[in-house]
C-alpha cells in the first residue's frame, strides 16, 4: 500500500520556466523522488534515469508493472553516451532532424542504465523532448530523466496538470503545471535494434516525414488489420512489443469505435445513440466539428474532437474530450474513425486502444 502524500502543483512560465522553480524540482529528483511535469506531447512522472530507488517510485505511483520499460529523456545529444554506445548514421540522421521533438528512438542500452529502466531488455528508448520545462528541468538536474505519462497504468495520457492531479494526487510530491501540452498524443516510438527500423508506437512524428529521412520506416505491425481487427491476432502481435497492448489506453468508460466512409459513421452513430438512449442509457459521442450539431440534436452529450481534415486539431483535443466524457459519467462513448495520413495513424492507434482492439464497421 502506498501511503498518502501531499501533491502540491505549481504554476510555471511554459516558455521561460521560473529557475526557482526548476530547481526546487531538481532538488526532489536529485533526493531521489518523483516529479510530474509537462512535454510538449502529454505530461511525463519523471525521476532520475539513475537512481534505481527513484525509478521503483515510478512503478509505484503509476500501478505500472516492471515489464513495461521507460523512455529516458535527455537535453543535448552529448548525454547520448550515458545511455547508448556509439549512435548509428540512421540515429544521427533522424536525431538531428527530429530532436528536440516527438520522436523516441530505441537504441542498444549502454552498461549504466539500469535493468528497472529498459525492463531487463538490452535496448534503451531515448527522446529529446521539445517543452523549454522539460528541457530546463533535465539541464538542473544534470542527467537524463526517465518518465512514462503521468497516469494511473491503462488510463489515458494527461494533457493538462488537472489531469495528472486527477489520477495521481496523493501519490507524487509535486506537479509542475505549465498548461495544456500542443501534440496531446505522445511520442512516436522507432525501433532502430529491430532488422528494419520499425514504429512501436505511432506518435507526435508521422510515418510520412519520418520517411522523408529513412525511406524504408516500417509502419506498426498491427496497421494492416486496421478497420477490421482481429482482436486476437492483434493482441498476440502487441505482445511482442511492450506497452503495445490494445487495452493500453482504456477509458474507464467502454468506447464503440466506428469505421467506414464519413456517411455511413455518422448514420450508424446515430442509429447506436438513439438506441442506447431509448433503453435508458446516457450515450457520449466524440464528434468532429462538423458533426456536432447532427449529434446534439440526437440527445447525447457531444465532446468536439476539431476539424476532421485538421490530424493536428484532433490530436491535441483527443485525450482532453475522453476524460471530459468519462468525468460527465456517461455509459458509453461512441466514436468515429479517422484518415490514416499525418498524426491521423496516431489518432487511429489511440482510439483503437481505446476500443479494446475491437471496430464497428459501417461499409463505405
Ligand atoms: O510522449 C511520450 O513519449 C511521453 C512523454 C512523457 O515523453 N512518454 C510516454 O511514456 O508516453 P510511456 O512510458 O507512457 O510510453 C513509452 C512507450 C511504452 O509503450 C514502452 O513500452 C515503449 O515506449 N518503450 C520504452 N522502452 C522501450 C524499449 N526499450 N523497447 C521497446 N519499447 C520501449
Ligand atoms: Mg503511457
């Protein structure tokens, strides 16, 4: 059992970070404790790559099991030759175009990071983070700092420091609370120890620009099974790959997930709302803007995701809306699909998590 400590939040300035406060937060992790702040993806529960005790903290306040490894997040490639041994042309090359941004890159692990940070693997996932907090925080501290999303395990991603506060309250001593996060979708991560460089995990950097440096990215493995998903086969493929579970994301509330053209979402939407609401039940619906209003009239409580063409848009509101409909307590959410282009396979990725693996098709 962990026992209740008291979470203080603090404002700071998100492009001119307050040193005071950057350095009351180093104090922390260089004691060895745990401190949640803000990227330029979702908000990270940071600790010292380093400090094996400081690390268990993080496993501790997330619920999070041993076998899902960290990501280490550095502030100038000269840390690079703490974690890795000599980087490849490919990892110059996607470092130099990527970093400071939402790229993880997974790299062989050097001799000193600790088997609690990669989860026993021989591989070590590093990022440079953009967000002049993050960056602030891991200069003050002088080495790397190692942070999953700063929620309890299985919920969704924090895009704001109330988020955090939400899953993690009395359980980390500070929050630093620099606003909402711009991507709202986390890092892209590429594996680069795998025969071909593969993404894990489709994120903030999109397949098409990562390509535009590495032709021969492979997209995740489950992709093309998306829209119709064996949820079976998807989940032994996942296995391989940790972190990658479907239900990694869940909601506390179950999410329908429809796929087809915009048409036939939208009717079949419809139909599913009406039908929950006529049997009683409070139906919430995450919408595109320009189905918002088709949706109120339907009677369900509308969340709008953004512009459908707009990945971007979408992407930053995502998390935002399934936490607002899980806090308005309705019984099901009810979901459209997106394109696949840009951030949209991120979008994809995230809602069919959500989902549990499983896609309503709606023909085209
Ligand atoms: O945007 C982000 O990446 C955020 C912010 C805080 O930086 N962090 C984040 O961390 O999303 P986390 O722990 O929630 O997700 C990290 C993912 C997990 O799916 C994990 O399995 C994968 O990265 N990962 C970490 N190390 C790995 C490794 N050595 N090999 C394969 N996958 C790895
Ligand atoms: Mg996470």
């Amino acid at each position: 059992m962990l026992s209740e400590i008291e979470t203080e939040v603090i404002r700071v300035d998100a492009t001119r970070p307050e040193a005071s406060i950057i350095e009351r937060a180093a104090g922390l992790l260089r004691a060895g404790n745990v401190v949640v702040f803000p990227t330029e993806t979702v908000y990270g529960l940071g600790a010292d790559v380093f400090q094996p005790a400081a690390l268990e903290r993080i496993f501790v306040a997330k619920g999070r099991p041993h076998s899902d490894p960290l990501i280490a997040h550095i502030a100038d490639e000269a840390s690079l030759e703490l974690l890795t041994p000599a980087l490849s042309e490919q990892a110059k090359r996607l470092a130099s175009a990527f970093w400071p941004g939402p790229l993880t890159l997974v790299l062989p692990r050097g001799p000193r990071v600790p088997h609690l940070a990669t989860a026993g693997l021989e591989t070590v996932a590093v990022r440079m983070p953009r967000h002049p907090v993050a960056l602030a925080l891991i200069r003050a501290l002088a080495s790397p700092i190692a942070a999953p999303s700063a929620n309890r395990f299985m919920h969704v991603s924090p895009t704001t420091a109330q988020h955090v506060l939400a899953d993690l309250a009395g359980r980390v001593p500070l929050i630093l609370d620099a606003g909402s996060c711009e991507v709202g979708v986390e890092s892209t991560v590429l594996d680069l120890c795998s025969e071909q460089p593969t993404i894990l995990r489709p994120g903030g950097v999109s397949l098409e620009v990562l390509r535009a440096i590495i032709p021969n990215v492979q997209p995740p493995r489950y992709r093309q099974a998306l829209g119709t998903v064996d949820l079976a086969e998807s989940e032994s493929v996942a296995q391989h790959s940790p972190g990658q579970m479907l239900t990694h994301y869940a909601p506390a509330v179950p999410l329908l997930l429809f796929d087809g053209s915009t048409e036939s979402m939208r009717v079949a939407m419809l139909e599913e709302a009406r039908r929950r609401q006529t049997g009683g039940e409070r139906v919430g619906v995450l919408a595109a803007d320009e189905d918002v209003a088709t949706f109120q009239q339907s009677g369900a409580l509308v969340c709008s995701l953004g512009n459908a063409a707009a990945p971007a848009q979408i992407a930053s509101s995502l998390f935002r809306c399934l936490r607002a409909l899980e806090d308005a307590r309705v019984q099901v959410i009810l979901c459209r699909q997106f394109d696949d282009g840009g951030l949209g396979l991120a979008i994809r990725d995230r809602l069919l998590k959500a989902a549990g693996g499983k896609v309503i098709g709606t023909g085209s």
